[in-house]
C-alpha cells in the first residue's frame, strides 16, 4: 500500500513570557485543509483500488521556539493534538476508485456463501453449524442455516475457502468454494447423510453403495469412456488423497463407495477434466451423469487466480469458448440461449443453432437435449472485439409456468476456453421463474460477470425480452 497526504493552511504562534522569562511559553495552532490518497494493489482479484478524501483539519500544540518546547524537544517530548481530524471534521469530501473508476463502496473482500442444507431425502436441515476457514485452516466465519435450511454468509475474504457443515445425527459434510469480489457464489444442494448409513447393509456390503452414470462428450453427446478418480468431499482437487479409481467401459462407469461425499474427476487425452461431486448413502445408490469437453482451438492458457485447480473467471479471447449445460431429471427439457447483444449480433438457441457472420461459422448449438440431464452445449468460434454476450438457460418444460422447478433442478452450467474450464455456475435454489439469465461476457477482455437472476417469460417471448433486457 502507497499512502501520503498533504496540509495546506496557515500557521499561527502565540507565545508567553515577561522580563526575566522571555518566550517561557507557546502555542502555535497550524490548520487548513489536508488533502490524502492511499493506493492498494489486490493481485488476487486484479484491483487497484485507490482511496481519496478531502477535508478540514486544526492541529495544536506547544511552540517549541518557547523555553517549555524547547526543553520537552530536548528530552524527546511533544505536546501536540490533532483537534479536527479526518474523524471529526465538520466537512470532508471522500471518494473510492477501483482500476481508476469511481465505485461507491470498496468491492474487495465482499464475497459471499449461498448455502443449502438438505439430507439425502432432499429435506431441509434447519440450524446445521456452517464453519469456513481459509486454506490454512484459520476460521473465517461461523453461521448456522435458518428454519428452511438456507445460509447467506457475507464479508468473505477472496480467493479458496474451506467449508464444513455439522448437523446432529449426520455425518460431516467438506466442501471447498472459490470467493470473488462482490460476487455471491452459490453452491450445489448440501445433501448430509445419516450417522445410522454407516451400519446399513445393501448388496455393496456395510455402510457402502456404488455411484454410476454416464460418460458423454460435450459436442455431440456421444457416449465415450474416460479414466476417473475419487478424493473425499465436495469440490476435492489436487492435493486430496485419491480414494478410488478406475475407467468407464462403454460410456458408463461404477465404483464402490463408503458413504459420504466425494468428487469424481474425469480425465481422457485430448478433453479438459471434468469433475462431478457425488453423495454416497446405503439407501440406494447415486447416479452421477458426466460431461466432457475436448480442448478448443486457440490455445486458451489460464488466467489464474493463485490455485491451478479452480477456475480463473476470464476466458481467453484469442480461443474458442465452449458452454455447457447439464441438470437432473426434472425438468425434463432445459434450453440454453446464447446471445449477442453488438455489432451483428445474434441469438443461438434450439431454432437457430448456427450463426454465421461474413461467411464463416461464429457460434452454434452443438447439442439440444430434450429428455432430462443434458448436456446442451454452444460453442464460439473466436470473438469480435467491444461485443457482449450474454447467456440464459430456459424451463421449457415450464415455458407457461411460474414455479421455482429451473431452480431446484441441480442446472450447472461450465465455461471453457481453450483448454480450461474457466467458470461454473450453480442455479440459485428455490427461486421462482423460468428464465435463468447466468452471466455476462465482456470480449475485449474476457471477463466474465455472474448475474445470477431469475424471470418468468411467455411461451416464444424470447425476442421480446432478450429485446427490452439486454
């Protein structure tokens, strides 16, 4: 951090004394106007942010051209006060900027948690214990979910923070999220399984069962098998001891778990890795369906926020940019809708899945899925500098309904440049409408903006309100 400030004002002395002890005594009053500035670099989330503030300022204090000054200077003392300060000045004028615009609040630091808590039968957890620490293992925050097992936890440090949720009776639930500025991260559905799983049997044996699924490929949907690996807790990376491993045979796969959670990471040569996070119960077991995209065209190194596992939030816009939707099995047909809102812009959905612009394919919907999971994926060949896209999924399933069935749908959406998988989005839970509007995507500089809103439309009132809200 630079600081530095400068007083501008007049400077008045009025001193004491008489025949035999000339100048005994001092006041000088020094007051005006102080003009300050401090510059503070968050390399984490690529802000500057610099503060400026203007205001009235009286400092007094003992002469030290006096006997008494002079005698304390002497002896490493000062009498001197600050009377107005930038704390009780009666005017003062402040003034925030980050990468030199003006905000009215500073945005670092004001991440935030959107959690749900439910058990493995999709029930609410009210008053289950959410701690999150930082990657050292210092507690940040402590909160507690309400009466409809919902958290909001605000004033977030950025960058990976861990999570662990408590509930009587259920086993401990770890999770790991990445915080942005100003942003609310909202997390896949919190399912904690009981204590009491631990000691059921099924045919896997005691306290087990499998999690299986499908392997298919983001372009066209195709079944294909990839190697796989199992680390314990949700969004577990790297550094996470790999529980379990093996290969899809035939576009599926299945392994044996005890319960708990885990995350799955899907690896094949030639794709980015996909991960899935998965709850094991004895009850029944888990189907986890996964998508994996190929590595695009132009290259698309990653931007990097300090943590090669976790998304970096930009795309790369000298590469290709693929997007891919996935749900579960309500609704039964959700529609991604791609649009850009400059130049010649355009609208990729089921009734226009390729766009063309001077002869040559910019955009198309690789894959339009009507029957439950996904995946609908678009892909962008390359971008045109100065334009916006925007991204919006739709419940056609609920085109004429108002109800919050997008929202409890598990929807994910993925965001890869190049050869990485740069942002994720989980629906917000519980929210009603039928129209998820997703994010934003400034293609000068590749950065990508959560929006995160919901609306409900009219059956094909696409047009009209993409029209009226972009």
């Amino acid at each position: 951090e630079l600081a530095a400030e400068v007083k501008v004002g007049p400077k008045l002395e009025l001193s004491l004394g008489w025949t035999a002890f000339d100048h005994l005594i001092g006041v000088d009053a020094f007051g005006g106007v102080c003009i300050s500035g401090a510059l503070t670099a968050h390399p984490d989330a690529k802000l500057l942010c610099i503060d400026g503030s203007v205001y009235l300022f009286l400092e007094l204090g003992l002469s030290e051209d006096t006997k008494l000054g002079g005698f304390l200077k002497d002896h490493g003392w000062e009498a001197r006060a600050d009377v107005i300060n930038s704390d009780n000045t009666p005017w003062q004028l402040n003034a925030h900027f980050e990468n030199f615009k003006k905000v009215d609040a500073c945005t670092y630091g004001n991440g935030k948690l959107s959690i749900h808590v439910k058990d493995a039968d999709d029930k609410s957890i009210k008053q289950a214990l959410i701690k999150v620490y930082d990657l050292s293992g210092n507690r940040i925050k402590t909160v507690s979910t309400d009466s409809t097992g919902k958290a909001e936890i605000g004033d977030l440090p950025l960058g990976s923070v861990k999570i662990e949720i408590k509930a009587t009776g259920y086993k401990i639930f770890n999770d790991r999220q990445l915080i942005r500025s100003n942003q609310t991260t909202y997390c896949e559905a919190v399912l904690m399984v009981s204590r009491n799983d631990e000691g059921s049997s099924n045919e896997t044996g005691t306290g087990s069962n499998y999690v299986t699924g499908t392997v298919k490929d983001a372009a066209t949907g195709s079944l294909i098998d990839a190697s796989f690996k199992v680390r314990k807790g949700y969004n577990a990376f790297g550094d996470a001891e790999v529980v379990a491993e093996g290969v899809s045979e035939n576009g599926r796969y299945k392994v044996t778990l005890p319960v708990g959670y885990y995350t799955l990471v899907f690896s094949k040569d030639g794709y980015v890795d996909s991960k899935v996070n998965a709850v094991v119960k004895a009850a029944s077991p888990t189907t986890k369906n996964v998508v994996i995209s190929t590595e695009l065209g132009g290259g698309g190194e990653d931007t990097g926020n300090g943590d090669s596992d976790v998304p970096s939030g930009n795309v790369n816009t000298a590469a290709d940019m693929r997007v891919v939707l996935t749900w579960g099995v309500d609704p039964e047909d959700l529609d991604s809708h791609l649009l850009s809102t400059d130049f010649s812009g355009y609208h990729i959905y089921f009734s226009n899945m390729d766009v063309y612009r001077d002869g040559e394919k910019v955009a198309n919907l690789d894959v339009d899925d009507t029957t439950s999971y996904g995946p609908e994926t678009t892909t962008v060949f390359g971008f045109k500098d100065g334009e916006k896209l925007s991204y919006y999924v739709h419940d056609y399933t609920n085109r004429d309904v108002s109800g919050d069935y997008m929202s409890n749908s598990g929807a994910h959406v993925v965001v890869y440049s190049g050869s990485n998988e740069v942002a994720s989005f989980n629906t917000p839970i519980g929210v009603e409408g039928n129209l998820w509007h997703v994010f934003d995507l400034n293609t000068t500089t590749g950065e990508i903006t959560p929006v995160n809103t919901y609306s409900t439309i009219g059956e094909d009132d696409y047009d009209t309100y993409f029209i009226n809200n972009n």
